[in-house]
C-alpha cells in the first residue's frame, strides 16, 4: 500500500510537443516557450520534446538532447526509462494539426491536449471544413478550392468571386503563402505562392468589415469562452509580420457592442460543439458591415506565446493561465 500511495503521489510527466515538418515549425518553437513557462511545475514534470522530419528528440537544455524512442514515445535519462503520461501538442501544421500526431498517440494511449484524429483533420482543411460547418448555418465566405494538377480558368475563378481575393494554402497556417489579390495579373502568382506551402490552395471572397478571434475550452463541469480579441493591422492584411513581428495592434476585449461580443461567442461556443473539439480551439471572424459574424478559420493548436491571442484572452477574462493549463490536463488525466 505504501508504494501505492507513493507512487500516486509523483508528478505526471509532461511533454510540450514541438517542431513539426512544415514552415510553421518557428512558431511551435515560440508556442512551447510559452507553454513552459504557463504549465505548474510543481505539479508536472515538463519536457519539451521537438519533432522535425529528421529527428524526435527531447531537449534536456540548450545545447542537449536524447532520441525518443517512438515505440512508446519514451526516453532515456540518466539511465532511466521516462515515459511520458501527457503530451501538450503545439506544433501549428503538420503532423501536430492535422491528425496524424492525434492517431500516433491514440494508438499508444497517451493522453493529448487538443482535438482528437478526426476534428484536427477537418479543421485543418478550410475549405472542407468551412463547407461542412456552412451545412449548419454557419456563415463563411465564398470560396473555391484548388488541388495540384487541376486547370486553372482565372476568369471563372474572378467571376464567381469577384475581386480582390484571398489566396491561401488550404492545409497551412500563421499566413504563410497567403496573398490578397486586386488584380487579374495578381491571382497566378499568389496561386502558385500557395502551393509552395502544401497540396491545395483555397481562394476566398473578400469581406470588408473588423476582424475577431475569440478562444474557447470545455472540460468536465466547465465551460469557458474567452473575450474577443479586435485585430487593427495597416498591412493589406493579418499576414505573418502583422501576427508575429510586431505590425498589428491586437486589442482584448474587441471594441464592438456587447451584443455582436456575445453572438460572436456563443457561435464559438456553438461551433466546439458540432465538432467536438477538445482542449482550447481559437477561431477567427470578420464582422462583415460590423454586424454578421463570417467563419474565416479554426484553430485547434492556436499560437501559445504570452503574447499570443489565448493568453491575452485569458489575462482580459481574469483568469490564471496556469489553472487554464492544469484544467485542460487534468481533464485528460482523469
């Protein structure tokens, strides 16, 4: 009984899961940075394990690291085995937010912090997903999908949607290969600028109006929908300068009337639920005329940096991120 109790009365081994195989991997490494210093450590043992196509390893300091073995996603330290009990995926692209990473730690049994196999993998494609939450009433934006090979007719593609346009990888994210168009001589280069970054391209309406994020997390008992957060860029529009280097001003809570906050939050609310998300999910609007919220995208491992939107959020709500961190675990563990 003795080592029972001991046992149950060591902390959990925590992994921060970083890295990943796409261009976004700059801002996982900033997300896990961040989450390190919000998770209690007196509660966990944290790790920080970082995954590229050429290694997974666990980074035991600056300058040190130690192989992860993937039969059992362990590692060896002093001698030791370590197994993990959670892993805190924030790695933004693949395989952290497309289901892959989701399967491989099904398949083990390892308690994750974020949607399971088959929300990440609907939500990381826009189009698909946009298209399957519109058969709910869900308002999204006009919008045209375009795989590898397909042939492209520019006039039908301006026809129907009218300019300027968003162009977009369909199954990427933080802006990379993102492009507003306004003219004709525009959109195939922006195209092609978006396959750079993956195997579809998704090309959208363009709607006038303020743009929003607002967070949400549900566990046992709970439910929590953050403040929204109001997006003020002078760039043509919230690319990759605007979200990380400093050219936006992001302002929690939105400046809007307390009624189109509420809407925006119960359809964030609404929108968790017909997929079933896990763990904190940010999605993104226009206000388009600054009344009718418009889906743009959902983010299942949205950026964790203390600068980032969910922390801004839960600091405007009155809330402590590292109980925000615990909720999301524990509700996991148990």
């Amino acid at each position: 009984m003795q080592i029972q109790k001991n046992y149950k009365n060591m902390k959990k081994n925590i992994a921060i899961i970083a890295g990943g195989y796409s261009s976004e991997i700059v801002v996982s490494l900033k997300s896990a940075g961040g989450i390190y210093s919000f998770i209690d450590q007196e509660k966990y043992n944290l790790y920080v394990a970082l995954l590229t196509r050429e290694e997974w390893v666990v980074r035991l300091s600056d300058t040190e690291t130690t192989p992860i073995d993937k039969n059992d996603f362990s590692f060896e330290l002093n001698g030791e085995k370590i197994k993990f009990d959670f892993a805190y995926i924030t790695i933004h692209g693949t395989p952290g937010e497309n289901g892959l990473l989701q399967g491989y730690f099904e398949m083990l049994g390892i308690p994750y912090s974020s949607c399971g196999v088959l929300v990440s993998s609907l939500t990381f494609n826009k189009f698909v997903c946009n298209q399957y939450l519109k058969g709910f009433g869900i308002v999204v934006s006009d919008s045209i999908r375009l795989l590898k090979g397909d042939v492209i007719n520019e006039d039908e593609i301006i026809e129907k949607l009218k300019l300027p346009v968003f162009v977009k990888p369909n199954d990427g994210g933080s802006s990379f290969g993102v492009s507003r168009v306004a003219e004709a001589s525009q959109l195939k280069p922006a195209i092609e600028k978006a396959f750079s970054e993956g195997n579809e391209v998704i090309i959208e309406s363009f709607i006038s109006g303020t743009e929003v994020t607002c967070g949400c997390y549900k566990v046992k008992g709970k439910e929590v929908v953050f403040p929204l957060t109001e997006v003020v860029t002078e760039n043509e529009f919230f690319d990759f300068d605007a979200k990380y280097n400093g050219q936006s001003d992001e302002i929690t809570p939105a400046r809007i009337p307390d009624d189109l906050a509420r809407r925006v939050q119960e359809t964030t609310s609404r929108i968790y639920d017909l997929l079933g998300a896990k763990g904190i999910i940010r999605i993104d609007y226009i206000l388009r005329d600054n009344k009718q919220p418009v889906l743009l995208e959902i983010n299942t491992t949205p950026g964790m940096t203390p600068a980032s939107f969910i922390p801004q959020q839960v600091r405007a709500a009155g809330l402590d991120i590292k109980e925000v961190m615990t909720d999301i675990i524990e509700n996991e563990l148990n």
